[in-house]
C-alpha cells in the first residue's frame, strides 16, 4: 500500500470511528432505552463494531 493509499485508508477509518460514536452508537442507545432493540442485542453489536473500528480504548455506555 503506497503512502498516499494509507493516508486515505486511515482518514476512512476515523470517519468510520465518528459517525460510529457521534451517529449510530446514540441512536442504539435511545433504541435501547425505548425497549425498540433489547439490550443483548446492542450489546453484542456495540461489541462487533468496537471490534472492527478498533475502538477499544473508546469509553462504553452501559446501555449499549
């Protein structure tokens, strides 16, 4: 992967991680707290995407 091609890479990657923890992650909250999605199920998602945008040092909210 050439300079420029991990330059661009790793910008997707925090645009990726914002709209993860700006965008979705507080929707599946509320969507929790509103009995829409149950909690195990966000839990496990919040889990996988953590996994994946290797957000582990991130803080976690508990209803997620």
């Amino acid at each position: 992967m050439t300079r420029s091609a991990r330059a661009v890479h790793a910008a997707k990657l925090v645009e990726l991680r914002a709209w993860y923890l700006a965008g979705l992650r507080p929707k599946l909250t509320e969507a929790v707290g509103s009995g829409t999605v149950p909690a195990p199920a966000a839990a496990a998602l919040d889990r996988r995407l953590r996994d994946f945008l290797d957000l582990a040092d991130e803080p976690r909210e508990e209803a997620a």
